[in-house]
C-alpha cells in the first residue's frame, strides 16, 4: 500500500504525519511541524501557509501518498440538532433544513456532513451537525494543490483525535473527556460508546507549563463537565485522558491532580499500536488527531466527518432505466428465436410500450393517492393527539425560573409524529448551571428534555450563557396539568388566572 500522509494546521504552525500500513498495523514513517510565519499587512493565512506546508512535505518526497487533511473549530460551523423520528436514509434532507434554520450561516450550497447520537428511528433523533463553505472548501483545496497534494479525505480534529481513542484498550462504552492541548487551542470531546457526544474548542495559551493557565483550563473542564452531565442520559464521565507525555504538560498534569474532578490518564499517540519507524517529535500530543485519521484510513474505514464525502439522500431507483434494461434483455432473447419470434418482435414491442405507458399513468395516481392519504392521516393524528398547548405553557412557566436566571429569546411549538409535540428553546442564563436545574425541573413522565447546545457569548448584561434545548411533551388530560401543584393553586380559576401573568412574565 502507498504511504499516506496526513496534516494540519492553525494560526502557528503546520503540522504532518507519514505513515504506511503493514503487517504489524500502522508504522509512522514521519512526522513535525513547521512554523507558519507571522502576518503582514494584507497577508491572509492561505497565503502564509502555502510556503510552510510547501517546506514541511517538500524533503519528504511522499509523491502520490493518499493525503487526509483535518480542520480546526474555527473553519467550520457547528450545530446540535434534535430532530423527529427519521430513518437513517431521511436524516440528510432533515438535518440540512433544520441547521440551515438554526444558522444564518449556512448557506444552501455549504458541505453539510453530520454525526448521529441515536439509533432508533422510532425515537426523536439526535445529531451534532457541521457545515463547511464552498469559499472556505475551495480555499482549502488550493492551498493543498499549491502544495503538491490532492486530499481524499477533509474532517475534524476532535473525530481524529476519538478516532486514536477508539482503538485503545483503555477505551468502552462509558462516557470519557479527551484533552488534546495544541499551540494556543485545546479541544474538549467527550466520547460516548464510540461517538463524539460534545466537543468544543478553548483558545488558551501556555497552560501546559503556566499554573495560572493551567487553572483557568481546569475550571473550563469543571464547567464543561457541569453542562455535558444533562447529554449523556444519566450516565457519568469517569476518566479524563490528556495525550501527549509528562515532559510535555508537567504544570498541567500536576494542577488536575489537585483540581480536576476526574482522574487523569496521559496517552502517547505514537505508543502501541502505533509502530514508530523514528523519534517521536516534539509535543507529541498534538498529532494525536492526524495519527488518528491515519489509523482509520488504514482500516480502510470512513472517517466520521467528511466534508469532501458527505452524508447525502439516496438517489430513488430509476424505474425508466429498470424497463428500459428488462426490454434490451427480451430483445436479446427474441432475436435467437428464430424468423417466427423476429417476424412478432414489433407486435411485442407496441405491447411493452403500452404497458410501460400505462405503469407511468398507474404511478401517478398512486403518487397523488399517497400525498391525500398522508394529508388526511395527519390531520387524523393532529386532533386526536395534539397536545392542551395553553396548560402547557402555564404549566411550563411555573416550572422555569425566574427571569433573574433565565430568558426565553425564542420557542417553538410543533406537532410531533405520532402522539404528543416538541418545544424547542432558545434563551440565555446568568450560569451554564441553570441550564441542568431548568432539565431537572421539567423532566417527568410526561416530558424529556435534552439541551444539545450550551455557549459562553460575551453580553453586557448578566445573561452571559446562550443554550439551545428541545422537549418531548407527551399527550395528557387537561386535569392532570394541576396533579403536581400545591393546594393553593389549584384552588380554582382565581388562583389560575393569578398564576398566568407571573408565568408570562418568567418567559420574557
């Protein structure tokens, strides 16, 4: 097998690794960084790292090496999505609408690949969706062309950096965080039986061998650990793993051992089962995500993000094509049946015609039969299971906090499939903290809450977390909005009609 190269890059250096599969499974052939110089005026990144990516491969003389590039958290945009309950072949047309709706910034022609979280189709589905611009991609593409090289695979660091994780023994089921600590940027992931649950990206400097950066990492991870907790249905991270040695992070590693919650593990990405052919470079923590996209191409698997192959609607089949086939194969066979057969061949024909005539006017009423059907039938379940909107919202309101805590930006009401409904939310909190008291506050039986998106934005009042959640409202009768009130609420319509403006009030 040729050899393949994989590379990086972010506003500080370029980084590569060559390696070739053989018996023993991957042997690293290479693998450094080169500085990508400082700006100028008017200089943009592309044009400063063309040169030192040109530098880094040149000696390396890889000619047509099979070329996988990984891309940083800010190239791309990110969106969780929970949406209604899909197959796997309907989620690509889902996911697109739904995060074009979600973000300004997608446009209709942006490279939209995704991850799904949840398997059952029966169930609402949750997916972590991310989007690439044409611009951004065609960027990237003339940057690797002016280099020499032609990628076959464009993904993200945090699914390379799970991808390394999911091939050692150390690895399961249960929920872990990674930390991959590069330049100026650590990555945050958390991984879950095999998936990347949650990622995001710090910007942090020096927090390797700085205490007071180490610090602030440390109380990023705590709060991150705080937010993720109400994602992972119930179950707790049990470890963290950092990658790279002692050498490399010795400040880091002996803050989170008084300051972490969770006990640190250090990964090597060129230990076993990585053969390595040479010295390992230095910071080998931060190839960790280019070893681990290696590793996958090297089980000639498909990486789980891939702008360049993206997750797409399948293509129905071609019912012309299908008949036109059936009718060359008849052809063929009549033509050895002697002057008999051939002299009826053109009677066969007409015939093949009129029925294929009349298929394609049996598929149209079938069609225009089908979209009545689904009409009538959803009208049907609209009013027998739709949910008591109005007791709904007051018996959200009372549940919700007060608008010292939190504020409503914008909600959703919509008809789910099935039985019951969806709200979808999107507001801003003082802390991330009240995101998983606003969980535990209206998750029962008759509700299920999930909260895919939890952000610090920079605001000028208190109001400083932006979140995203979707919940699962179960049908229920009228009389039981008012089981889980005391006494003096559910008195009677006075104490109901008190109730509404204090309610109304905590949603704005």
């Amino acid at each position: 097998m040729s050899r393949i190269l994989a590379v990086d890059w972010d506003r500080h250096e370029a980084r590569y690794v060559v390696a070739q599969v053989r018996a023993g499974g991957l042997a690293v052939e290479a693998a450094g960084s080169v500085a990508i110089s400082a700006a100028g005026e008017g200089d943009s990144l592309a044009e400063r790292l063309v040169p030192a990516l040109t530098a880094a491969i040149a000696p390396l003389k890889i000619g047509r090496a099979t070329t996988l590039v990984a891309l940083e958290r800010s190239q791309i945009e990110l969106v969780n999505l929970t949406l209604p309950p899909a197959s796997n072949a309907e989620l690509p047309d889902l996911v697109r609408n739904q995060a074009m709706r979600e973000s300004g910034a997608i446009a209709d022609d942006a490279c939209l690949d995704f991850v799904p979280l949840s398997d059952d189709p029966a169930l609402p589905r949750s997916v972590s969706a991310v989007a690439l611009s044409q611009d951004r991609l065609a960027q990237i593409q003339a940057v690797c062309s002016q280099a020499g090289l032609a990628p076959k695979v464009i993904t993200l660091r945090p699914y390379g950096t799970a991808a390394l994780f999911a091939g050692l023994p150390v690895s399961g089921d249960a929920p872990s965080l990674l930390i991959n600590v590069l330049a100026d940027e650590i990555d945050l992931s958390v991984v879950a039986g095999g998936r990347v649950a949650y990622w995001r990206t710090l910007r942090q400097a020096n927090v390797s061998h700085d205490a007071a950066a180490a610090n602030k990492l440390i109380a990023e991870i705590n709060r991150t650990l705080v937010v993720v907790q109400g994602q992972l249905d119930g179950q707790a991270i049990e470890s963290a793993y950092l990658f790279g040695s002692l050498a490399e992070h010795p400040v880091l590693v002996e803050r989170c051992a008084g300051a972490l919650s969770l006990p640190l593990v250090l990964i090597d990405p060129f230990g076993a089962p990585v053969k390595t052919l040479v010295l390992p470079p230095e910071n080998p923590g931060r190839y960790s995500a280019l070893v681990g996209i290696l590793a996958v191409e090297a089980r000639r698997g498909a990486a789980a993000i891939d702008f360049l192959h993206p997750r797409k609607t399948l293509a129905p089949p071609n019912r012309r094509r299908t008949l036109a086939l059936a009718g060359a194969a008849a052809a063929v066979l009549l033509s050895f049946g002697g002057y008999r057969a051939w002299s009826s061949l053109a009677e066969i024909d007409a015939q093949n015609e009129s029925l294929s005539a009349e298929l394609d006017r049996l598929d149209e009423q079938f069609k225009r039969a089908g979209k009545q059907q689904r009409l009538i039938q959803a009208i049907n379940e609209w009013g027998e299971n739709d949910v008591n909107w109005l007791d709904e919202l007051r018996d959200l309101s009372l549940r919700f906090p007060s608008d010292r805590d939190a504020v409503v930006l914008r909600m959703g009401l919509g008809h789910a499939r099935g039985e019951g409904g969806t709200i979808d939310m999107v507001g801003v909190v003082r802390d991330p903290v009240i995101v998983t008291r606003i969980e535990n506050n209206l998750r029962d039986k008759h509700h299920q809450i999930s909260s895919r998106h939890v952000q610090e934005r920079v605001q000028e009042n208190s109001y400083s977390w932006h979140f995203e959640s979707s919940v699962v409202v179960a049908s229920r009768d009228k009389k039981q909005y008012v089981s889980h009130l005391p006494s003096s609420e559910t008195a009677g319509p006075a104490a109901a009609q008190q109730a509404l403006p204090r309610t109304a009030a905590s949603k704005r």
